[in-house]
C-alpha cells in the first residue's frame, strides 16, 4: 500500500467505511459515485497528513524546486512515515552547488509563498472532492427518481399526483398531458445531462492523488458471464441490469392489465367490438407506450460524445451491445403493438382502418410505414447479415430518420414527449459531430510500413484532451464523402500536444485500399499534396486512464488491434520518464498476426529513445505469435541460414518511407467537438434547449393559437390543427432549435478557438514539431538493438496458449492481486480472453487467488 492509503492521525471519515462502500459500488458498476468515494479516500488521507505534521522549508523547496509537485509530495509523505525528509525519498538529487548554479536558491519569501499556494491547493481540492461528491450523489438520486417514475407512472395511486402534474401544464403552450408528459419524462435527463457535464468538468480539475491498485475480485462489469450467442460477450453487471429492466417491463405491463381487467366495462364496447379484441387493443396500446420508452433510452448509446457515457466512463464501442440490445427489445414491443391491432381489427372485419391517417385521430397509416422502416432496419441488423453486408446495414440504418418522422406523425405532439429527451440529446451529439467535420484536417506526416500498413499523423489543437485508448472517425473525401472508419489513435498525450497518430491496415477492395493507394501516390512525389483532405470526427473512448489502476497488466491482440496498445506502451513509458509514480510495474502483450512482417508495427516504439532506462522502471514482457508461417518469410526458403541471419532480419529497418507536410499546421481539427471544453458544450446544450422552447412557442402562437381560434361558418370553434401536424412541429421546433441556436455557440466556439490558437502559436512552433517528427523517423528506422520483438519472444506455426500464459502471470502475483486484461482483435479472440478470464474467475474464487478484469477495446459493428 502507498503512503497515501495507510494514512495518519484522525481521520473525519473512517477507512473501512469508505473502502467497503468503494468495493460496493464497484460491483454495482456505478463507476461515478464509485469515484466519488476514492476521492473522498484520498481527501480523507490528505487531511489526516495535515493533522499530523508539518513540512519544513527545506521540504517545500525541494518539491517546487524540482517542478515535479505532485511526485515529489507523495513520495515525501511516504518518506515522512519512515522520519526521512522529502529530499531522502525521491530520485537522487542534484548537489547544492549544481542546484544553485542552474536554476538558483529560494528565498525564505518564496518558500513561504509557496508553502501557502500549496495549502490554498489543498483546500480547493478538498471543496473540489466535496462537490463531485454532491453531483455523483445528485446524479444518482435523479436516476433513483427516473426509475421511481418509470414504476409508479402506471400504479393507480399515482394517478392524482399524475393528474396534479398535468393540470399545472393546463396552460402552457404544451398542453396538460404533453407539458406532464415532458416534466415527467424528459426533465430527469436532461437535469442529469447538466450534472454530467459538471462532474466531468469538475473531475478534470481535481488533483489526481495516488490510488491504491485494483486488488481482490474482479467486479462485476470486468467479469464475463455469458459468452457468445447473438448477445455477444456480457458481464456479471450487464445481465443484473437485464434482469431489471426485465423486471421493470413486467411491473409495468402487469400493472397496465390488473387495472384494465378491473375496469373494464362492456358497455363501451362499439358494435363491432368484441371482449377479447378490446383487450387486445389495450394490450397493444400498452406495448406501444413501452415502446416509447425504450425509444427514449435508444439514441443515448450511440451518441459518440454524449456526456452521460463520458461521466460513465463507457466508451462508444461498449455501448452499441446496449443500443442493439434496447433496439431488438424496443422493436419486439413495436411488430407486437402493430401486429395486435391488425388482428383485433381483423376480427372485426375492420382491416381497412390500416390506411386511415385521421386528421385528429391516430394515424395508423404513418404508424405502418414507421413500422416497416423499424422492422427493415431491425433484420439488417442481425449480426450475421450485419458483419457480411455491412454497407447494406450501414445504409439501411439511416431509416432512423423516416422512423422519428413516422412515429411523430402516428403518435402525435402529445406522446411524442415521452421519448423526447433522447432523440434531443442524440441530434445535438450529431449536430456537434457535423460541426467538427466540415473542417478540413492537415496531414502532418505520412510513413509506409514494409507490411503496407501506414501511419498517419494529423493535427490538433492543444484544446482537445487526448487519452491513450482513444479513437477517432476518419474520412477522406476523395475517396467517398458519406463513409467513416474508427482507427485507434496509436500516440501518447505525451508525445506531443498537437498531432495524434493512427495505424491503418489497407483490406484489398475495401475503402483503405483505395486509401492506401493515395499515400502511395503521397510517397512517390516525396510530399503530401495539399489537394489530399482528412475530416475527423473525436477523439472519443474512455474518459481516464483506466488501464493504471492495475500492478500487472496482459494486452491480448490480434493483427492491427495492436494500435491501441502501441499507444498505451508509449504512454506508460512517457510516464516512467516523467518519474511519475504508482503506474503498471508488469506489463505482458500478447500478440498473434498471420505474417511475420507485421511484427514491424513494434517498432514504432522506440523503447530506450522515450524512456532509457525503462528495463529498471518496469517489466515488459513481449510473446509474439505468427500464424501462418514456420520462420520468417524471407529466411523460409534458405533452410541453411545461420541463426545470425534470423536475428538480422529483425533488425532490418522496417520504414519504406516518410514524408511531411508544413502546410498541415494551417488545418487541425476542430475544436467543436463533444469531447470538447465542458463549458462550451454547456452553452451549446442549453442554447440548444432554449432555442427548442423559443421555437415551438413561436409555432404556437403564431400559427397553432390563431388556427384554433378562427371560426368556421356555423361560429363553432374548430377542432385545432391535426394531431399529427403537431407531432411534426415537435420535431420541426427540435431540430431548429439545435441547428440555430446551438450553431450560432458553436460557430462562436470554433472561431474564438480558431482566434486563440493564432494568437497563441509561436514563431518557430512548425519548425519544432517538424524536426521531430523527422528525428521520431530516423529513430523508428535506425533504433535496431531495442527492437521489442526479437527471435527469443517470437513463435512461429503457433497460436498463442492464452490458459498457459495467464497461468504464469497469475504464478507471480501476489495472492489477491488483480490483473487487468486488455483485448483488441477479432470476435473469435475476444471470446477466447473473455473465457480464459471466467476461468480463473470461477465461483470457487477466494482473497488469496488473482482475479483477471477484463476489458474489451474492439469495436463491434
């Protein structure tokens, strides 16, 4: 354990309480309040140092001395255990004379300047730990109440308080039904939107004290339960909230049909109805509601930068498994509604009532065609039809337009309220993506690889956060302006903060291929021609560094998944030379390709040139497994070759060639983006939501109020505008209000951007960066004696023993140590981790065993 965990003194809040909330939150998966409660474990630490000692000025000299605050402190505390000084405990240290010479000596009013920065540090991070506290605890209560509502909304004592609600909305431009409706529906999201927002604004400000490392069980969102199947690979935690939405469905269905068979009448039967058609119609009706709040929920998964996942911590390629499983889900309920009704009016010889599309009644008809757009787009997605015709799934999809439409028309402008707040939140994330991509992006450098796989180095603004497990959506509009491909970014943060890299693996016939064949035209001119243009959408994923909470790390990939993994080696050995502390001390990448020449992909990491001394910081272990050949494919038909030959082949320069472009400084990536500045994307959500609300009350009151005040000519008032008139200036008001308000922020946010980047470059900055990526080149090329991958980790006509391999990691472990698996690669690899991983997580699991946490990175459209 760290200094920090074993702490000192009197604590405000005790140790086990906060540790056994922390491991009971982490097996809810409720990963915010989980945070919430480790920083409050390390605010807690920090005031029992405080409590008990104090730091001297030699101590506070050193610390600001070295510029390296937050190391320094930590390992000085440690120190402070044993009666050492801050200085006895660090990196050893310059002499005095050396010290004074090169950077000066502190007067005493600097130290005590100092001293106190450092405690106005202090207190704003315990104020900073005590609101995130306050909004991970706000944030749950909303969700406790949205599902309180969601369970009471169709108990009958919920119904005066439903009246009550309805008739406060009386006089509002919504109406009764729809204002309750919206109050009920759709202000708990977007409240919880808000506090998202805030705690991760709040969360990016805090100070990032040493946590302990993840140890004991795996929880329940890091252990697979159910593996394969349409369903894919779901975890413990997944299939606990399946049960309850489950549970959830069956309350509420139940609910409606108890108090449908107590208050039946047949007397309002029509002539043509029957007992059991009623019933039907009611249970359809039902469904269809359900439906809608399914709908609602539908459109959050596949948000890339929506803030709610971004507080969450899950990524975009974890949540579509969750959008697929709420769409089959929402779609079941959908074909059951439709197909109910068509039979009750079968039955009483009433099928034409289909086509009807009354101007102030249902309109089954537009109900039809929203119904036939769900069902087309629900059997392409299938995945056996999806991963085999994924342009046809991936252009069929987009009848998610004329499915809103529809269903707003059938449903009308009242209904349409229940699944507003997630269609809201899903066009402002699209609106945000569409401003970040109508920019065009430099291409900094291009380098082809001898395998043909290449890298691309594209421009950024500093302003955009960058993580080691990132992606980004890339398009080039040569090639086709409507298709995007996700790439792992292949950087660090910390190799530079303005460029990001990516790897692409060029498939033949495929739109990389064609990509592929433009960087080949780049390198035979020997310059990146400015007539080639990039647009990138992100850089989305995960919101923190998860992967350095674990001692021991195994990276699992298969082919080109190893991108991400190049970027998280890169990250972990920028840290180990910035002498940061508690990070991954043992590190195992298992990686299998079908071709040895692919092994290059290593060498992008030039080890000893980042961090040279990384041998003595932390133990990386490489076992790479090539498939498809006995030997290295250039040695295979020379049997007699030395064992001499075999090691210079892995030595050979792997980079065929690189080329870079100066003018790629004069177009980066937007900065309006959804992973952006938190307080931008605020002005933008509520701009938006303001602009919703101007619009449809101008609707209103210029155009719905004087239709229905106008008489006809027998002086009766008329009986309003058609109710699926209504419904379309619903959607109508919705996509203006986020088109003209949110885009009048957000083209105020890219040029006020735009305007502090220009003021903020400096002279020679291009030059800079230039040169090193130009130096990167060489030493990519040249660094032959630290290849990572080397004939004694290399095996040939073999795929890799994942049991056997995790066996001897779990061999050196501590007994309850926890170890963080990581696999990128295709479904057949995942699922053979995610069983190995089950495993060794076995129900027979006790403390003194190691548990394996998995975590997948592949995307899996």
């Amino acid at each position: 354990m760290t200094g920090w965990a074993r702490g000192g003194g009197t604590s405000p809040v005790p140790r086990t309480l906060l540790h056994t909330l922390h491991h009971f939150l982490v097996l809810l998966g409720l990963r915010c309040l989980r945070d919430a409660v480790l920083a409050a474990a390390a605010a807690r630490d920090l005031v029992a140092w405080r409590s008990s000692m104090v730091l001297t000025k030699r101590d506070v000299a050193t610390v600001f001395d070295d510029g390296n605050v937050s190391l320094q402190f930590a390992k000085g505390l440690a120190g402070r255990r044993t009666g050492k000084s801050i200085g006895e405990t660090t990196m050893p240290r310059q002499s005095d004379r050396n010290r004074k010479s090169s950077k000066g000596t502190m007067s005493e009013a600097d130290t005590q300047s100092n001293c106190n920065s450092k405690y106005i540090t202090h207190d704003l991070g315990w104020k900073l730990t005590a609101v995130k506290w306050g909004l991970s605890l706000a944030m749950c209560l909303v969700v406790g109440c949205y599902g309180a509502i969601l369970a009471a909304f169709p108990v009958e004592s919920f119904q005066n308080i439903k009246e009550t609600i309805f008739q406060k909305m009386v006089d509002t431009p919504f109406g009764s039904k729809g204002g309750g409706l919206l109050v009920l529906f759709a202000s708990p999201l977007l409240v919880l939107t808000l506090l998202a927002i805030i705690n991760l604004e709040v969360s990016s400000r805090m100070v990032t004290f040493n946590r302990e490392k993840a140890k004991g069980r795996a929880s329940l969102q890091k252990h697979p339960l159910f593996i394969g199947g349409w369903m894919g690979i779901v975890s413990a935690a997944e299939f606990l909230w399946i049960l309850l939405f489950l549970v959830m469905f069956t309350w509420i269905m139940g609910n409606y049909l108890i108090r449908d068979s107590r208050h039946f009448d047949v007397t309002s039967l029509k002539p043509v109805e029957t007992v059991w058609s009623k019933k039907l119609k009611r249970t359809a009706s039902h469904l269809g509601f359900f439906g809608l709040i399914c709908l609602n929920f539908l459109f959050l998964p596949v948000s890339r930068g929506s803030v709610l996942l971004r507080a969450l911590d899950i990524p975009f390629e974890h949540a579509v498994k969750y959008h697929i499983w709420l769409g089959y889900f929402m779609m079941t309920c959908f074909t059951l509604h439709g197909h109910f009704y068509i039979i009750a009016w079968y039955s009483e010889d009433s099928l034409s009532k289909i086509f009807n599309w009354a101007p102030h009644k249902v309109a089954n008809f537009a109900g039809v065609i929203a119904l036939l757009a769900g069902i087309t787009m629900w059997v392409t997605s299938i995945s056996w039809v999806r991963k085999r015709y994924f342009e046809t799934f991936f252009w069929v999809h987009h009848l998610y337009i004329v499915f809103v439409f529809f269903m707003a028309f059938h449903v009308g402008g009242v209904l349409f309220n229940v699944a507003f707040c997630g269609i809201f939140l899903f066009v402002f994330d699209r609106f945000l993506r569409f401003c970040q991509s109508r920019g065009n992006v430099g291409v900094l450098t291009t380098k082809l690889l001898a395998c043909g796989i290449f890298e691309l180095t594209l421009i950024k603004p500093p302003g955009i956060k960058l993580h080691a497990l990132n992606y980004i959506y890339l398009n080039i509009p040569e090639i086709s302006k409507l298709e995007w491909h996700p790439f792992s970014v292949s950087s660090s943060p910390y190799d530079g903060d303005n460029w990001l890299k990516v790897l692409i693996k060029p498939s033949y016939g495929g739109w990389t291929h064609r990509l592929q064949g433009l960087v080949s035209d780049v390198v035979k001119r020997g310059r990146c021609p400015s007539n080639i243009s990039a647009a990138v959408e992100g850089p989305y994923g995960h919101e923190s560094d998860f992967f350095l909470q674990y001692e021991t790390l195994v990276l699992v990939a298969g082919g080109i998944g190893i991108s991400p993994f190049v970027a998280v080696l890169r990250d972990l050995l920028q840290r180990y030379q910035r002498q940061q502390s508690n990070l991954p001390s043992n590190v195992h990448l298992i990686w299998a390709v079908q071709k040895s020449e692919e092994l290059q992909l290593l060498d992008l990491i030039p080890a000893s040139a980042i961090c040279p001394d990384y041998r003595l910081k932390f133990n990386l272990q490489i076992h790479a497994f090539v498939t498809r050949e006995s030997s290295p494919i250039s040695l295979e038909c020379k049997p007699e070759a030395p064992a001499s030959h075999l090691v210079d082949q892995f030595k050979k320069s792997r980079i065929l060639a690189s080329v870079s472009n100066a003018e790629a400084f004069n177009k980066p990536m937007s900065m309006v983006a959804g992973t952006g500045s938190n307080l931008w994307i605020t002005s933008c959500f509520l701009a938006s939501l303001l602009g919703y609300i101007v619009v449809y009350f101008s609707i209103y009151y210029f155009v719905v109020q004087p239709f229905e005040q106008e008489s006809a000519g027998d002086g009766k008032p008329r009986e309003g505008l058609p109710r699926w008139v209504k419904g379309l200036f619903n959607v109508i008001s919705l996509i203006l209000g986020v088109a003209i308000f949110g885009g009048f922020v957000a083209s105020l946010w890219n040029y006020l951007g735009r305007l502090h980047q220009g003021l903020s470059e400096i002279g020679d900055e291009n030059s800079r960066l230039l040169s090193i990526s130009n130096t990167e080149d060489t030493v990519y090329a040249n660094e032959s004696a630290d290849c990572l991958v080397h004939p004694s980790n290399t095996h040939f006509g073999q795929r890799p023993n994942l049991r056997e391999i995790f066996d001897g990691c779990a061999k050196s472990q501590q007994p309850g140590a926890n170890i963080g698996v990581l696999v990128c690669g295709p479904e057949s690899l995942q699922i053979s981790v995610a069983e190995t991983c089950r495993a060794f997580n076995n129900i027979d699991y006790d403390l003194h065993k190691v548990a394996f946490s998995y975590h997948s990175l592949s995307f899996d459209l």
